[in-house]
C-alpha cells in the first residue's frame, strides 16, 4: 500500500440517504456494533480502503462521503465542520443506529458511543506555520496542479460532477482560513474519546498531548491498578512512523482504534 493508492481494496454495500438537505453516499463494510467511518479533506470513504476489512470483522462500517466528496455531489453551502456533524447525525438517526462509534478526522460525537478523533488539531494555531502557508493557497487555481495527486485523481473517477474539483478546492480552502479554537468543545465532550495523530502529523505530538489534558489526561501517573487514568474513558495515541498523509491507511491505525472501541470499561 502506498501513500497514492486510495482505492477501496474492500467490497461494500453502496447507497444513497437524502438527510439535513443533501444526498448523502455511503458504504456499510462488515458485521457488528455499528462504527460511522469520516475520511478527511480532499478524500472519500475508500481512503480507508486498506484497513476496512480489519474493521469489518467487528464491526458494521459505515464509510461516508461527506459534502462535495467522493460519490456525495456538492450543495450550496460553505464546507463546514458543524453543517457536516449535522449531516451525520441526520445519518445516524436516518439509519435507526443507536449510538454508534464514531472514527474521524472531526470532533463532535455527542451521539456517539466512543469517539476516535484522528490527526485533528483543535486550534488553528496548532500547525505548522509552513502548512498554514500552503492552506493559505488553496483554491481553483490550485486544481490544475494538483492533477497527478491521488486526491484529484479519487475525484475524477468517483464525483457525479468531476468539473466541480476547483469548486471543491475554493470551499475548503475559504474553510481553511477561518480561525477556529475547540478547546470548550473538546473539554466538554462527554463520550469515551481518544485523541490520535501520527508523530509527524500537521501539528506536534505537544498539541495532542495539550488536547488531551483538556481530557483529564497527562496530569498523574494511572497508578497499578489504572486508577489514576483520565476519568470519562479518555486516551491519547501518537503513532510512531506516520504522517498525516498516510496515517489513515495503517494497519497500527486500525489496531489501535479497534483496541480502544472494544475495550470494556473499568
């Protein structure tokens, strides 16, 4: 598996929902307790292709495309973490699950059983000033560039509209450059979370771990019997070996998330 190799290796069960004002594509992998799978920016559902099948042998995946990716058509709406959260719920209760888990690169989840929040900084100044530079030039002019990217490549195969990737790249790069800080959200997150990243992501491992103090997490040793862990089921995973850009479709991703959903409470 190489870092260009987006394609779904897994064969899943596609369909359509219409919910929250948009056709949502999705994608149910395996049986089990259900788990809502969220790719990230520029993706689609089969980013995970890779490791679906781990994750199909315990749980019912549901591997969304979100808003103007992959095989969900655009609307006229900003790209929007918290429109996009909305889509999901909608999905959720479209689909009768009750509390399922929840993988992402987002924050949210209050209708969720557990939460895995991977590779995602919670303020905007959490990353790099070199990233923020490139997020800075993100926009259709950008698209023409991009065309030997597995991202643009995903696009064109998969989007019921292929010429609307430059539209795509002004959305999110104007959501880019809106300022952001989740720190009430992430302390006020009352489901078991784990905060993951990879120990070369788009922000320090220092942030996560920041993050995860927020969670009640880093602030005394678990003692013998783990009675000094995070209280709420909180964990932080930084995952040796990994970028941003790959972590997604490791085989250590998948076998930590699964550790984390799986792991009975104390």
């Amino acid at each position: 598996m190489s870092t260009t190799d987006w394609t779904a290796s897994a064969p899943g069960t596609g369909q359509y929902a219409k919910v929250n004002g948009i056709n949502l594509y999705f994608e149910t992998h395996g049986a089990g307790r259900p788990l809502i799978l969220l790719h990230g920016g520029l993706g689609s559902g089969e980013m995970f292709g890779p490791i679906l099948p781990a994750l199909g042998e315990r749980h019912q995946v549901v591997a969304v495309d979100l808003q103007g990716h992959g095989r969900t058509a655009d609307i006229d709406r900003p790209i929007d973490i918290r429109l996009m959260a909305d889509d999901i719920a909608a999905l959720i209760d479209h689909l009768g699950l009750d509390r399922p888990d929840l993988v992402g690169y987002s924050l949210g989840g209050a209708r969720a059983r557990k939460l895995v929040a991977a590779s995602a900084h919670i303020r905007t100044d959490a990353v790099y000033p070199e990233m923020r530079a490139q997020q800075a030039q993100v926009g259709a002019a950008a698209a023409e560039f991009m065309k030997d990217t597995p991202m643009y490549q995903l696009y064109q195969r998969v989007a019921p509209n292929p010429g609307d990737f430059p539209r795509l790249l002004d959305k999110i790069g104007e959501s880019m450059a809106q300022d952001f800080d989740f720190t009430q959200e992430v302390r006020g997150l009352q489901v078991p979370t784990m905060l993951l990243a990879a120990d070369a992501d788009m922000a320090p491992p220092s942030h996560y771990a920041e993050a995860f103090r927020l969670l009640d997490g880093g602030l005394r040793d678990g003692g013998w019997m783990g009675e000094g862990r995070p209280h709420g089921g909180h964990a932080l995973a930084i995952l040796p070996g990994l970028t941003h850009y790959n972590i997604f479709s490791s085989p250590l991703f998948a076998a930590v998330i699964l550790a984390f959903l799986d792991q009975q409470a104390s």
